[in-house]
C-alpha cells in the first residue's frame, strides 16, 4: 500500500488514518519465552516510516494469551501420536516391560476391553482410552507413554 513516509503523508486522511492504526498495531506482540510470556516491542514497521514509539503514545497492547503453547503442542502431540502394532511391542520391549504387559493379558481378572485392544489392534493411538486404561493398571506415567511413542516432553 505505501512504500515511504512520502506516500503515507499524501495519502487521502481516511487511508493514511486506517494504516496508521495498522502501524500502531505493530507495535506490541506477545511472545513466550519458554517459561512465561512477555510483552515485546517491535518498532521494525514504524522506523520504516519514520516513526517513533513516542509517535504512538496509546499503541494498544493486545490481549495475554492464557495458555502455554509448550503444553498445547504437547498435547497436540499426543493426539496425533499413533504406533503401529509392531513399533508398540518394540517400545515397550526397549521399556523392559513387554514381559508385564503379556502377563497382564493373560491374567483372567484383566479388563476384556484392553485385552481385545492388545490381542488385535493394527494400530495403537497414544491417547486411546482403552490404551490409557492399560497404562493406569499398569502404573505408567505420562511421561512413560510419552517415551514409547516417541514424543519429546
């Protein structure tokens, strides 16, 4: 739309108004630091045109986020996270478990639901309610079903 301060200053007042309010928008960004977020200041888009902060007083600072994008895409992860039957067996093997897991299948007293669940999926999905139910009775951790789908936490 404008290319200098030049354009902006003889532009019609509704055009020059309308992108000096994008400008101010410009200003104050979110951003997360890993722990928390924090509000920054980007002045990269009005030095283009001359401006200061000090020309955009009242630059409106945007709503915090209310969430923490490491646990959201941690749980977009495990949402996502699927094994094949195979790789699933591999995991649990390299967990030292496989061996429970089998004893826990043929134990009579176990849930019918998890044992049709171990005896015939193809695929395993990290966040299955019948694979969690495994997982409770078998006393994993988040952090260990994490590990056997390969997800990073």
């Amino acid at each position: 739309m404008f290319n200098s301060r030049k354009d902006l200053d003889a532009a019609p007042a509704e055009q020059r108004e309308k992108f000096l309010g994008l400008l101010a928008a410009s200003i104050n960004k979110w951003s997360w630091d890993g722990a928390e977020w924090v509000l920054e200041q980007n002045t990269t888009e009005i030095e283009k045109f001359g401006f200061t902060l000090d020309d955009f007083p009242e630059a409106a600072v945007p709503d915090k986020p209310d969430y923490n994008p490491d646990e959201r895409a941690l749980q977009q992860a495990r949402e996502s996270a699927s094994l094949s039957r195979a790789d699933f067996k591999l995991g649990l093997l390299e967990m030292g478990e496989l061996d429970n897991v089998q004893a826990l299948m043929d134990d009579p007293a176990t849930d019918p639901r998890i044992k049709i669940m171990w005896e015939d999926s193809g695929r395993f999905e990290r966040m299955h309610p019948d694979l969690l139910s495994l997982a409770q009775v078998m006393g994993y951790t988040e952090d260990q079903i994490d590990d056997i789908f390969g997800i990073n936490s």
